[in-house]
C-alpha cells in the first residue's frame, strides 16, 4: 500500500507509519515513529486478528485498515485508526465484499480505494473522507487481482500493481474521474504478494513478491507523471513475498515483514531521492507476512 501524501508543497517529514495484522494472525498495530524510526505498539488493536488485509491513509486525520481473513473466512470489515491519538474505530460501511489479497491506495483528503482480491475480482471500493461513505466504481480493474498491492500520487492517480497470475501488469485509477487504465509500463518480473508505496509526486515503488517460483528482493520504481519503469540497484536484504509499504513523503519509504525461508519482523528503508537502503534497528513486535501498512505524512 500507499501511500500517501500528496502534490501539495508540504514541509518534508511527517508523523508515523502504521504496520497491522498478518500471518501468524494477528490484531497488533506497530508504530514506527518519523524520523527516529523507533518502534512502539498500539493498545488499539484491530477489531478482529486478520491476515491478508490491506491499508491506506487520509494523512494527517486517519488510516484505514480493511478487508483480510480471519481464523475463519474473509472479511469485509474495515477499521479506523484516527491520528493523533491512534484510537480504533470500525467504520458501519463495509467492503463490497468479503475478501483477502487485496490492494489500497489513497488520494489524502478526498478519498480512499480497496481493489482486486480473492475471491478473484477486478471490484474497486471508495471509501469517501471524512464521512467515510463507502461507493463502488463503475470501473474495474483491466484483470481480476488476487495478491495485489496499491500506491497513490495523491492529487492525480493511484496504481495497482501486479497480483496471482502472476501478473506484471499496473492498472492506474485517474482520481479526477475515477477511470482505470493499464499502464505501458509492467513491473520487470511478473509477481503476486508484493508490497506498494509512493513519494507522492515523485515516484511509487513496487517490491518484494512472488513469482511462482521464487521469492524476490527487487524493487521496480514508477516515476510521475510519465509512468516510466525502472529498477533499483537496490533490493530488499532478503528475497521475500507478503511484505508491506508505506512511506514517509519526500524522506523515505519502508517495505516491512513477509516472508522468505520465515516470517521476517525487520523493516527495510529506501531513502528519497538517492533510492539507497537501510535496514531499521527497531523490528516488527513479531515475523508477519502478509500484514498490511500505511503512514501518516502530515496534513498537506
């Protein structure tokens, strides 16, 4: 996911980023805090523990964590987590319906998207801000998108990317009307079970996955607003698939947890602009794959 922040001229440097759920299931919330980086967990917890689930941010008001599976099928749930005080609410509208593997993005201030998803659908679900009124597009996505992930530059466009398939492909959701179209550009391997995040009005990143065969450690990057695809000469410390993003616009972006030979608690940081990476002291409270993410950039 991801994820947030906008074109708007906002001073660098935001609040927190949010990590939720995952396998082992779960309903902790960690907070990494901007820009010490330091790790503290929520006494919120989501409403149910969830796996598969996906997150998206109204930076500087509120995150929203939604959709997933719990200990017995999936859900159509969708929690709040209101910033500052990060206290849990859960939202009366809900997913269209029920399902795991989806993607979210977010265009801050104006509205918020769940796409794809299995049981495999190309549905995209718009959470309304600040009533938080849930609407279905009239647009879908190109293909149905199990395992997909989703990143916005905030103002313009959200992308969804890749999913079971596996497939390369990154549709775009122009938010001025709501359209969906496919990109020219494809992620450079094919992959389900990635992780998405954005600097918003620089560039979104797409990392980490699964190719049916093999985990893997690239990172594919998005430059705006032409779309155009390139990889980072840095990957990820370790090739792994259910990983989670989320961003820190115009500082840095984190891919933390999935999976590689175990479930990974550590958080890999990509610094903006250089695209260089780091890995975090502060880890995850547990190893979780397929967890969620989103950040709170600030009000901009």
């Amino acid at each position: 996911m991801q994820i947030l922040a906008g074109v708007g001229a906002a001073a660098a440097g935001g609040v927190a980023g949010y990590f939720g759920g995952g396998t082992p299931l779960t309903s902790t919330i960690d907070k990494i805090t901007f820009p010490a980086d330091s790790k503290s967990t929520l006494a919120a917890t989501l409403t149910v523990a969830v796996t598969s689930l996906a997150g998206m941010a109204n930076s500087g008001v509120a995150g929203y964590f939604g959709g997933g599976q719990d200990v017995s099928d999936n859900v159509s749930g969708i929690d709040k987590i209101t910033f500052p005080a990060d206290s849990k609410s859960t939202l009366a509208a809900t997913l269209t319906a029920a399902r795991r593997g989806l993607g979210a993005m977010a265009n801050s201030g104006t509205a918020g998207y769940f796409a794809g998803g299995t049981p495999s659908t190309n549905l995209i679900d718009k959470i309304t801000f600040p009533a938080d009124s849930k609407s279905t597009l009239v647009a879908t996505l190109s293909t149905d998108r199990p395992s997909t992930a989703g990143m916005a530059n905030s103002g313009v466009a959200g992308y969804i990317g890749g999913g079971d398939g596996p497939l390369s492909s990154i549709d775009k959701i122009t938010f001025s009307n709501d359209s969906v179209s496919t990109l020219v550009a494809t992620l450079t391997t094919a992959r389900s079970t990635l992780g998405g995040m954005a600097d918003s009005g620089v560039a979104g990143y797409f990392g980490g996955g699964f190719d049916d065969t093999n985990n893997l450690s690239g990172i594919d990057k998005i430059t705006f607003p032409a779309d155009s695809k390139s990889t980072l000469a840095a990957t990820l410390t370790t090739a792994r698939r259910g990983c989670a993003g989320m961003a820190d616009k115009g500082v840095a972006g984190y891919f933390g947890g999935g999976i590689d030979t175990a479930n990974l608690s550590g958080i890999d940081k990509i610094s903006f602009p250089t695209d260089s990476k780091s890995t975090l002291a502060a880890t995850l409270t547990a190893g979780e794959r397929l967890l969620a993410a989103f950040a709170d950039s600030g009000v901009f």
